[in-house]
DNA sequence: GACTGCGGTTACCGGTAGTAACATGCGTGC
DNA sequence: GCACGCATGTTACTACCGGTAACCGCAGTC
C-alpha cells in the first residue's frame, strides 16, 4: 500500500488546497447572501455541486463551522493583542472594546454570520438544548476572557468562578451593545467605548438621583 | 352598509377569537418543538391547515412576531415591576437582574423562541440588515430600560445618550450572562446576581492586582 | 486491455414556506 | 324562495431547501 506514497501526498495536499478553496467561495457567498445562504448557492460559487461540498464537509453545519473557526480565530487573536497592548487597566479595557467594535464595524457581515451560523438544523431531538442559544463565538470570546481576568486580576478565594462570571457578563455587554450600535449608530466608536467603560466602572452606582425621582 | 353591524361585530368577535386560539396552539407547538416549529405542525395543532394560518397572520415571520409580542409584553410587566418594587438603588438592580433570569430559568424554551423568533426569512434583499441581528426583545428591553435610567438617574448633560448606552450595555450583560449560566449553571440564581451587580458597581476596577500578572 | 479509485454529475427524497383554486355554510337583498 | 356576497375551510400545487444514491468518465496500475 505504500507503493503509490508520492501520489497520495500529492492527493491529499490537493484535497487540502480544495478544501481551502471551498471555504473561500462559501466565504464570498455568506458576505454576499448572509447567513442563509444555501448549498447549492455556495457549490455554484465555487464552479461545482453540492455533493462535493457535503463530501468534504459532510453537512451544511460543517461547512458553517469551519467557516466560522476561520473568522473566529482571526478576531481573538486581534482581541489578544488588544489585551496585552497595553499595561494600564482601564486603557487595557477600552483597547479590547474598541478593537471588538472596530472588527463588527468593519465586516458586519461576517460578524452577522458568526452570531447566526445556521440556527442549526435539529440537533438533540429531545428538549433540544434550552441553553446554548448563544453563538459559539460569544462562547469562546467570554471562556478566555475569564481566564485572562483569573490569572491577572486578584479576586480573591472563589475568583475563578466569578472571573468566568465577570467575562460573560462583560462580552454580553460588549455584543449587546456593539449589536445595537451598530443598527443605530447613535454616537462615535470612541463614545462608545468611553461609555461603556464608565459602566464597567461603576458609573451606574456613583451618578446621582434625579431630583424629582420616585422613591430615592 | 350598516345593516348587519351586529353580524360584523360578532364576526369581529369571533376572529380576534379565533386569533387568539391560533396563538396559543402555536404557543403550545413551539413550547414543544423549539424556534423551528413548522406552519403544519401549528395548524395540525390547531386542528386546521395551514391556508388560515396564512390568512391570520400573513406570513411566518407574522405569526412568531404575534407570539413573540405577548411574551415580550409579559416579560417586560414583569420587570417593570421589578424595577418599581424597591427603592434602593442596588436593589433595584438586582431585583431586575433576578426577575430576568428567574423568568428564563422557568421558561427557557420561550425564552429561546424569543431570543431566535425566526432567523426570519429573507428581508430586504440587499445587503441584508447589517445590523439587527439581535432579537426585538433585546431591543425593547434595552430601550425600556434606557427610559427608566434617564427618568430616574442624573447623568449630567447629553445623559439621554448616555443612558441608552448603558441600559443596552446592561440589557446585553444580563442576556449574555444569563445565556451562559443557564447552558452551564456553575452556581446558583443569587450568585449570579451579586456578582453581576457587582461587576456594575465597579468591581473590576477597584480589585487589586494578582501579584506576578504581567505588565500591571 | 481490464480494473480500480476518485472527482464529478444527474436525478432523486422528504420536508419546508407559501399560494391558487375550489368547496361549503351563513345572513342578507330582492 | 332564491340568488348573492362573504368568510371559512379544504385539497392540491409550486418552488426551494438540505441531503443522498447511483451513475459517469478519466487518471493511473497491474
């Protein structure tokens, strides 16, 4: 079996290449058509048919994820380099904000389809996953950031748990209002980021009562 | 035409009825079968075909919308009331928090439904909506509570901006978080809570340093 | 020259949203 | 009494989706 080496290397660096080629024309199709792009839309793209494309990625939720991991990987890397850009604490969260925003901003296309990558067709039968709404992206983003709070911030006995509580908490705020943002742009990036990071700061408990309020 | 306004008004009646019964068949099919419930299995449900589905509600993106409407709207009474039931500020917050994530803890099929009322169809064609990917409860939430913020909280000048910031900021927090703990519930309902309210009170940037974290 | 493996195709399956056209029962005008 | 709207309901269809089975043709091998 070891007779035709050469040629299943050759095979399988192509196969590989394909698969790169694949990827790029389903990219060019979910920037064109959004996150319900189909198929037989993307297989066109790349100047083929579907069974192609469900030979090398077996399903539409294979192909979307390996999509997604491509784009995914791209932004927590910038996000990294966002975290470790800078010493001071404060600068250190806005830098991250910004460059989350920046990314959404820039591509909002690819942002839409990372946090829909297919409504996922019909996984678990049975109850069908009441959690695990949230996109894998947010996920990830929310599971590495409570480790770089862990292992930097000293939160005293328990920190573990309430770093990971702290980072979920903090990509949701992010995404939230990055996403209604984004729709609205009711002000610059940078106020944005300035407010959100005066929340983060407490600007919520500091403010004072209106004056004519109820109850305070 | 005012012959039969008796017969209309007992038509009306009865459609605005009918209506209503169409919704909760369609509440109990999605309770069941998740966000991706189909017009037949809601109008078998209902035990009619799908035609009068049409006709009720135009298309499915109008039917969820309805269903979602009445969810929202009882959510939202909720929290409302919530945010009403105590004078303290900190309490405030953190009833609020409670009351959302006690409602998504009971019912967290509605609340998935919510959250994903259709990846709805193929809107407007070009360029696809770039934003608004999040669901129209985040949005009414997030606009409701920006409301309560700058009624209630001063913020100085240009606080009406900031208000709304904030409050989808938090809205996404709380969304964000509560997705999360409900897929892994690490700790309990009321952990949750203090450590959310928390992290708004300013917790990150009082703690200290770990001892050996870099760059700090 | 027959054989085999692999990239590629056509043609299909079951199920979805949505619609057209036809049927049927009820109250009203003449 | 009877034809007319008119709302309610049905069956039967289109068009498309994700996914698959079966076949086709061409490399390279024995």
């Amino acid at each position: 079996m070891e007779t035709t080496t050469t040629h299943q290397g050759d095979q399988q660096r192509s196969a590989d290449q394909r698969r790169r080629e694949l990827l790029e024309a389903a990219d060019r199709v979910v920037l064109r058509d959004g996150p319900q792009a189909s198929m037989n839309a993307i297989a066109a793209e790349a100047g083929i048919t579907k069974p192609i494309l469900y030979r090398h990625f077996g399903d539409k939720s294979g192909l979307y994820r390996a999509l997604a991991k491509r784009h995914t990987d791209g932004l927590l890397a910038a996000l990294r380099a966002a975290i470790d850009a800078s010493s001071d604490r404060r600068e250190r969260v806005e830098h991250t904000l910004d460059t989350y925003l920046a990314a959404i901003e820039a591509r909002p296309q690819v942002y839409r389809f990372l946090m829909h990558p297919a409504e996922d067709s019909h996984q678990s039968e049975q109850g069908f996953d009441v959690g695990r709404h949230t996109a894998p992206l947010l996920r990830r983003l929310g599971e590495e950031l409570g480790k770089v709070i862990a292992e930097r911030v000293d939160l005293g006995p328990g920190g573990g748990e309430l770093a990971r509580i702290w980072a979920h908490g903090i990509v949701g705020m992010m995404h939230g209002a990055g996403d209604w943002w984004l729709g609205e742009r009711p002000c610059s990036r940078a106020q944005l980021v300035r407010s959100l990071a005066d929340l983060l700061w407490g600007g919520l408990s500091v403010a004072e009562d209106r004056p004519g309020s109820p109850g305070f």
